[in-house]
C-alpha cells in the first residue's frame, strides 16, 4: 500500500515508520524543514526507544521516505493520515486548524480515490467536518473516503505498542475504506474493531478520559490513605488483583501530564458541554490532577519549611519515564512553585534535558543524579525513571546536606528508607 503520513511527531513518526516495517511504502511529510533534512539524514527528532534503527532499516530497503512538499506525496499515495497536532485551546476545546489545513490540502491535491485517515485524537463530529471540508475544496470531485482510526501507543514504548497493539479501531462508513484499513493492518494480527466514525472518535477519547479517572481515582484514594495512616501501595495491590478493576493505572503520585490525558480530557469536558451535557465526573477528575500537584508542594514546603535560597535537587523532569516529552509535565508545575518561593533548582533527567532547557529557566541542570544531590537540602523525585531505582543510595546520601527524599512517584520502600538513614517522604503512605 502506498501511504502518505501527514505530521512526522510522535505518532507520525513512529506510525510511518512502522507501516514501513509492515512491508507499506511510506512517505512522511512534515512542515518543519529543519524536522525532515535530519530526518532524511538519520538524525531522529524524538527519544524513542527502538525507533532509530527501524527509520534506519526501512530508509535504506527504500520504504520510508520524508519531505516537506505534501502534494508530491499525496500523489504517490493511495491513503493519507492525517497525525499532526490538536493542542488545547485556552478553553480547553481542541485546536483544530492543523487537521482542517491538512484536509484542505489534500482536497486540492488528489487526482484519484483515496482514503484519509484521522489519526489525530479528535473530538465527535470532526470527520464530518474533514469530510465537509474536503468536498468543499476538492473541486474535481475525486472520490475519496475518511476513515477515524485512533491511536493508543504510549510515548516510552511507542514502536512495541503499535506492532502489538490490543485492538486496532478503525470508524468508517464505506466498506472499500474498511477493506483497505484492515489490507494495511493485517501483517499484525490485531483484533480490529470496527465501527462508524463517530464511535471510532469517541473510543479514543473515552479511553483516555478513563485512564485518566482510574490515576485521579487512586491519588484520591491516596489522599484519604495519608490521613488515615493506611498504605497506598497495599490498598492498589488489593484493589487491583480483582479482574474487575485491574492492577494497571492505579500508581498514586504526583498526577498524569504528557500532551494526551490532559489535552484530551479537557477536550472531551467541551466537546460534551457542546452537546449540552455536563461532564462533572470529568472536571473532577481534572480538579484532582491539578491539586495533586499543589499538595506535593505543600509536602516539600512542610519539610523544608522556608524553601527561599535553598538548593533543591529534582530527579526527574519527562512526564513518564522513556521519553524526552516534557508537554504538561507535572515537573514544570512543580519546579516553577518552589521558584517562585525563592527556591533554587537543580536537576538531572536521562532524556528530557534539552527539551526542558526551552520550558524551565534558571535550573541548574546536572550531568547525573549524584551531580543533582551534592549540598542539595532534599531530593524530589518527579519521574519514576529505572535509573533512579538503581542509584546508590549510600552515596546520594553522603552527598545531600540533609538525608531527605520526598518522592512524587513512590519508587522506594518507605521502611528501607528509613533503615538507611533518610527522612522519606511520598505519596499516600506513612
Ligand atoms: P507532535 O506535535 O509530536 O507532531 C505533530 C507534527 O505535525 C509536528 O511535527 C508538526 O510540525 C506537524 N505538522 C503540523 N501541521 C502540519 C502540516 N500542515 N503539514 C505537515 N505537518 C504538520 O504531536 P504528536 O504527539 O505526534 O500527536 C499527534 C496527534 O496524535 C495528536 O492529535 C495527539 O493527541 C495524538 N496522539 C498522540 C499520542 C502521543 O503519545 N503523543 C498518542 C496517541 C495519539
């Protein structure tokens, strides 16, 4: 099949070059020019694990290609997807003039029958509103159809998700679409469910809404945990064994961030308001999230009491470990309170660091975690990243000017802490 992959991100990227992989001919088409020559010179503009060698592999057996100039590769292609951005509005509403300038494009573009595929996370309705658009401009009238087909990888583990994915959702109302959707998915085996366009949207946006709840909902719990004195991490295990809930999802911390529960769970808050439902459960969920955050300050400002000229080390400052996105990351929250109480920053993250030199100034940033501890008054852990597991917690100790962790991600035992000699501090535990 010939692709063409409109937005050459996170999931553009990964996406095409996966398709590639599958055995598909793919041309990866992004706006930023800078993006694409190095892509094209093998230099890849995200950390992603596994991705750089399979952009390697399928470059040179000629089956992923990248350019700027989307009409040449429309029309080499028999499907478009569209995987560009749909940021947040400052109403929370998705920001959708990045999918309708696509769309526009391509109605101008194609010469024969083709499928365009929203990959994009996308709000109810918006395929009528792509397919609207590309009549309106696709002056010749070429035959096309639009086809939701939602994507669940998660940024971290991106390649393995989309080649084992658990299901493939593909909304559609054309069964010639639905035939070619499912041609270019069958080399994986994937359960595939297929249903019209709008279920397709809603699926995504529900599912997201849904994990989203299940982290509000254990930090919630988290909380009442705190002030009763029982165990976060005991009460998830005895929740989470039963089938019916599941272990997944439920690690109280410091709250989700990255550019998807966010963006999306706000979106869906909208889009349902639109429609004229009130979609509380959500701004609850919401609230929870953003509080989570204030409450870990306040934890560190109960330690340290005055927190003003004191050198503070952070491990941590990706939103999830395994990636270098830094989008809603609860460490710019986080890192921005204690500055604006006069507090100084220091901070150490595998991947992230580049990415947060554009979001957070005035951080001293750190070559490793033990750079990050050296006359620091605490350490605060805010991405649950292996490395920090690993770490000699004998060394980091002799480092700090006080023994104190206070950990937003629970990655230690609270009572071996403890026997090493630290005043440790996380979430939802004694
Ligand atoms: P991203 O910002 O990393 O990538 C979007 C890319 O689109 C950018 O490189 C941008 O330059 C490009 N672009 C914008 N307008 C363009 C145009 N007119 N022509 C060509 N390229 C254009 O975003 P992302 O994280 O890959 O997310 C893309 C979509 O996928 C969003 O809707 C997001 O919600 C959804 N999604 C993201 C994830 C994730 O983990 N990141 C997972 C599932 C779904």
């Amino acid at each position: 099949m010939k692709i063409c992959m409109v937005g050459a991100g996170y999931v553009g990227l990964v996406t095409g070059t996966c398709l590639a992989d599958m055995g598909h001919n793919v041309i990866c088409v992004d706006i930023i020019k800078e993006k694409i020559d190095n892509l094209n010179k093998g230099i890849i503009p995200i950390y992603e694990p596994g991705l750089e060698p399979l952009v390697k592999k399928n470059k040179e057996a000629k089956r992923l290609s990248f350019t700027t100039d989307l009409k040449a590769a429309v029309n080499k292609s028999d499907v478009v997807f569209i995987a560009v951005g749909t940021p947040p509005k400052e109403s929370g509403e998705a920001d959708l003039s990045y999918v309708e300038n696509v769309a526009r494009q391509v109605a101008e573009t194609i010469e024969k029958y083709t499928v365009i595929v929203e990959k994009s996370t996308v709000p109810v309705e918006t395929g009528e509103k792509v397919k609207q658009t590309i009549k309106l401009y696709n002056k010749k009238n070429i035959p096309f159809d639009v086809v939701s087909n939602p994507e669940f990888l998660r940024e971290g583990s991106a390649v393995e998700d989309f080649m084992n994915p658990d299901r493939v959702v593909i909304g559609a109302d054309s069964k010639k679409a639905i035939n070619i959707m499912k041609e270019i998915y069958e080399p994986l085996n994937a359960l595939m469910i297929v249903t019209d366009i709008k279920s397709a949207e809603i699926i995504k946006h529900a599912s997201n809404s849904f994990l989203a709840t299940k982290i509000s909902f254990i930090n919630a719990i988290a909380n009442v945990c705190e002030k009763s004195g029982a165990d976060i991490e005991k009460v998830a295990i005895g929740m989470g064994t039963d089938r019916r809930i599941g272990r997944n999802f439920l690690n109280a911390g410091i709250g989700y961030g990255g550019s998807c529960f966010p963006k999306d769970a706000s979106a869906f808050i909208k889009i349902s308001e639109k429609f004229g439902y009130d979609f509380e459960l959500m701004k609850a969920v919401e609230k929870i999230n953003k509080d989570q955050r204030k409450l870990f300050l306040k934890k560190i400002e109960k330690v340290l009491w005055i927190v003003k000229d004191k050198k503070i080390g952070i491990l941590g400052l990706a939103f999830k470990p395994n990636t270098d996105d830094m989008r809603e990351a609860p460490s710019i929250d986080i890192i921005n309170g204690l500055q604006k109480e006069g507090a100084k920053i220091r901070a150490y993250d595998p991947e992230a660091t580049e990415t947060a030199k554009k979001i957070l100034k005035d951080v001293e940033y750190c070559k490793d975690p033990y750079e990050v501890a050296k006359d620091a008054e605490a350490l605060v852990i805010l991405t649950e990243w292996k490395q920090f597991k690993e770490m000699d917690l004998d060394k980091i100790k002799k480092l700090l000017k006080n023994p104190i962790i206070i950990d937003g991600r629970n990655m230690f035992d609270p009572d071996d802490m403890v026997k090493k000699g630290f005043k440790y501090i996380s979430i939802g535990r004694k």
